[in-house]
C-alpha cells in the first residue's frame, strides 16, 4: 500500500467513527476518543494485513487494541468502556461482507456463499476473540484488585 492509500484509510476510519458516534448519540468529549480509537484501529488494521494473510489474525489485533484503548480511556474518563469501544471498532464491522454472504445466499450461488460466509464468520471470530481476550483480562484484574481490598479491611 502506498502512503497516501494508508493514510486515507485511516482518515476515512476516522470520519466514519465520527458520524457513527453522532448517530449513537456520544456526548462531545467520547465523540473525540472514540474517533481517534477508530483511526487508531484502522492504522493497527493496515499493519496487520501487511503481516498477516489470515483474515482472522487481522482482525483480531485491531480488536485487541480496540479493547485496550477503550479500557484505558475509560479509566481517564471515568466513563464506562462498552460504548467507547462499541464506537471504535466501526471500520472493522464487515458489513459488505455481511451484504454479498446475504445476496449470494438469495442468489442461490452457493459456492460463493460458502466462502464469503467463510470469510465473514473469520472476522467476526477474529473481533470477538480480540474483545473478549482483554475484557477477560482487566475482569479478572478487578476483581483480584477488588478482593485486595477487601482482604486488607
């Protein structure tokens, strides 16, 4: 990919968190931070698929730092991280895949449904694992934080 390519990428990845967050309805300041995370995925995104083939894999380093920002801007916020993520991870919702498996299927093309289906549940398997690998993670961090405390009374 060339310079100018990424870097429209991941302008468009920005843009396009900033009219989703509009539309979600985020207060001003989570319009900022949910916007610069998307950016932030889309640039994360481009590197993966320098390195990697599988689209699983990249799709789920996107992900991984979808999640770890979200968490970190929602203890520099004090605002929950569901929505900052759920902002954030926009540019990597794979709604043409989504379209062409649903028309293929219609179609009766099953060939091309099938791999197309393939290839959608690869990402949306890549997404999942990425969000759930470190959501587990800072769950079992607070609560070993939580029962610390608890401990100590």
């Amino acid at each position: 990919m060339v310079a100018n390519e990424i870097f429209r990428l991941i302008f468009s990845g920005f843009i396009g968190t900033v009219g989703f967050t509009l539309l979600f309805r985020s207060n001003k300041k989570r319009v900022i931070i949910s916007s610069l995370g998307g950016a932030m995925v889309c640039a994360v995104y481009v590197l993966s698929c320098h390195f990697f083939e599988s689209e699983l894999i990249q799709n789920l380093f996107p992900a991984l730092a979808a999640t770890v920002y979200a968490e970190i801007m929602a203890r520099v916020t004090k605002a929950p991280a569901t929505p900052i993520l759920a902002c954030s991870i926009i540019p990597l919702v794979p709604g043409g895949k989504l379209y062409y498996t649903t028309y293929y299927f219609v179609m009766g093309e099953n060939e091309l449904f099938r791999e197309s289906l393939g290839a959608l549940l690869s990402i949306a398997g890549g997404l999942a694992v990425g969000i759930i690998l470190i959501s587990a993670i800072v769950y079992e961090f607070n609560r070993f934080k939580f029962k610390q405390i608890l401990d100590n009374e």
